[in-house]
C-alpha cells in the first residue's frame, strides 16, 4: 500500500514538473521601450505568419529588462530582452551567477537619441556643450571650479538661445536611452570644457591635480580618474529642470504637444512615427533624420540590440522561428519593413553576421 502510494506521489510530480515545463507557449519579451516598437512590429508578423502564437512584449526599460532577463532560467523567467545599449559586464556576470549561461546577443540596428519638441514651437538648435550645461547638475563656475547649475533659462546656457525655462522630459536611470544619452551627449558637452577632458584621460596623481582645478574634493571620490569624469558629466540635475517622465515614450510626446516650451529625450523612431506633431532639435549643426544617423554625421545615435537565452530555445515553442523572422531582409532589410517605423539598417556584412550568429545560437563572450 506505502509502495503504490509513493509511486502515485512520484507520478503526480513528474506530472506537476511536465506541466510546469509546458506551462508557457508564448515567447515573453521585456526590455527597451525604443526596441519597444520594433520588436512589436516583428512580433505581430510573426503572429499571423507562423503557428505560433504572438509573443508577448512589456516595456521595462533596458536595466529593468536585464534585471528580469538575468533572474534565472525556467518558464517564470523572460526568454528575450531588448536593449538600447549593449549588456553591462555587470548585468552580464549577474546572468552567469544565475544559470542564465549561453546568451546569444543580436544587434538589429542603430537609432539615433533626439532632443524634440512640438511644431508649434521655433526648432532648437543646440550643441553638446548647450546640452551639457542644461542638464548638468554640476557645471564649471567662471573660475572654472564645478558649482550647482544655476541656469534656469536657455539663455542663461547660449545667450543665441531663447530666454524659456529649461524643462526637459527624459528616460529614468534605469533606461537605455538615459545611458547612450548620457555616453554621447553629456559626456561629450563636459568634454569641451578643457579641465574635464584631461581629468578625463587623467592617471595616477594628475587625477588629484585636475579634481583640486573642478573644485572636487578629494575625499568625495574614491575611484579612479574616468569615473570621477563620468560622476560629474552624467550627473543629471534635480532641481525640475530635467524631469523623469518613465518609460513610455509615446506619454512624452503627448506631454510635448501639450507643452510646446518643453524638450524630450527619446529614440528616433518615436520621432519618425510622430513628424506631424514634433521635431528634433539640430545637435552640433546636424538634424536628426533617418539619412544622418546611417551616414554617422549625427552625433548622437546608437546600436540597439535584443538578447535570448539558449536554455529556453526548444521549451518555448517559436524561439528559433522569431529570430529567423527578425533577422530576415524582410525585417531589418535595407527595405525591410522595420525601416518604416524608423530604424537605421545595418550594412549587409553586419547584418549577415548577426543573422548567422542568431540562427546557429552563438553564445556572447564577455571577459
């Protein structure tokens, strides 16, 4: 009697564990609210297409993506993450400390961060030194030592400028598009300022020398030279100038067409999805279109990428058929039917590339 009772309880645990594998049979995708709309798109082709059913796709910004995404491995874990920046060696080692072992990486593209505003307002013709100086919390003083950003109009950042208060909307911390914004446009505002650029490339005790030149105490840092740099230059201010508006892009454009004076950060696609009710602001005396940021000369653009884990490939059903779909030239083409929502194409050998890292399941190597 003991003997049939156990054999039924291992029956019904084999059971619960085969249900638990077979749980999900829809493809989960968290991730980048600007990979957002791309990966929507490839999704519903791959819907109506296919046998299987439309993965399901929630927007949680790239850090939230990759914090779900390097949970672990199993049906209640996510099986792709979108990214708007490439994976952190953090976000990376966190994965591996987690069974989440062999991550294949795939870049769909480029994109470029724009600074936008309504129609109804003049175009903002900016620089990264204006950017910079807008949004730093910490900017250097006429005696060049770092002080609390005391401008609150444009004019006081370029006196070419209008005299509006500075009201930016923008991505939290935890987005991808804060990051690359952060890399491309402050990092290289604070650059044109002489005293940071060295203290940027600084080594040994000419980090000290540069940090007494900001006005930087020494005890406030205790870290090398390029990460005091990175502390002043993404330091964004607090002061309701620059406003975390969350991950909904498409929110942001809203509140610019009900506030024509104000400027939001996003990804070029919710720029080119909305040309009729906003504009990008010319950075560096290049606009922000689709020809500038494949040609480069659009100073602030970026890769956008997704991840997958290997574990899950053959568990839940349409992994490997999602790539496929997503790395075709009918997708991500020079032609492909996501130029039309605004993303930047790969040159053919890239995309070759990452097309056949995707369909063999090459697993990334960060060292």
């Amino acid at each position: 009697m003991k003997k049939t009772i156990a054999l039924a309880a291992v029956s019904m645990l084999t059971a619960s564990l085969a249900s638990t594998v077979m749980a999900r049979d829809v493809i989960s995708i968290v991730g980048s609210s600007t990979v957002y709309p791309f990966a929507t798109t490839v999704a519903e082709q791959f819907g109506k297409t296919t046998k299987f059913k439309t993965p399901k796709i929630e927007s949680t910004g790239s850090g939230g993506g990759m914090k779900l995404f390097c949970t672990g491995v199993g049906v209640e874990h996510p099986d792709i993450t979108n990214a708007s920046r490439r994976i952190k060696k953090s976000e990376y080692d966190k994965c591996q400390k987690n069974g989440v072992k062999d991550i294949v990486e795939v870049k769909i593209g480029y994109d470029g961060i724009v600074m936008a505003n309504s129609k109804k307002a003049p175009q903002m013709k900016l620089t990264s030194k204006d950017i910079f100086m807008a949004l730093a919390a910490k900017v250097p003083g006429k005696d060049g030592k770092l002080i609390d950003n005391p401008c609150k109009t444009w004019k006081c950042v370029n006196p070419e400028l209008s005299d509006d208060k500075i009201e930016v909307l923008g991505p939290p911390p935890t987005s991808g598009t804060r990051d690359a914004f952060s890399e491309l446009a402050m990092e290289a505002g604070a650059k044109t300022f002489a005293d940071l650029k060295a203290l940027r490339g600084a080594k040994g005790d000419d980090v000290k020398t540069y940090m007494a030149k900001l006005g930087i105490p020494e005890s406030a840092f205790n870290k090398k030279g390029k990460n005091v740099f990175k502390i002043v230059a993404h330091g964004v201010r607090e002061d309701g100038a620059y406003i975390e508006a969350g991950e909904n892009d498409n929110l942001i454009v809203q509140k610019l067409v009900a506030n024509p004076k104000a400027l939001g950060i996003f990804g070029f696609s919710f720029l080119d999805q909305n040309a009729d009710k906003i504009q990008g602001s010319s950075i560096n005396g290049e606009d922000p279109t689709f020809d500038n940021i494949a040609a480069g000369k659009y100073p602030v653009s970026r890769p956008l990428y997704f991840y997958v884990k290997k574990a899950h490939v053959g568990t839940i059903p349409g992994i490997s058929e999602y790539l496929a779909e997503f790395s075709s030239d009918k997708a991500w083409g020079d032609e492909g039917y996501l130029t039309d929502k605004g993303l930047i194409p790969m040159p053919k050998e890239e995309r070759k590339q990452f097309a056949d890292d995707a369909k063999n399941l090459k697993p990334l190597v960060l060292n």
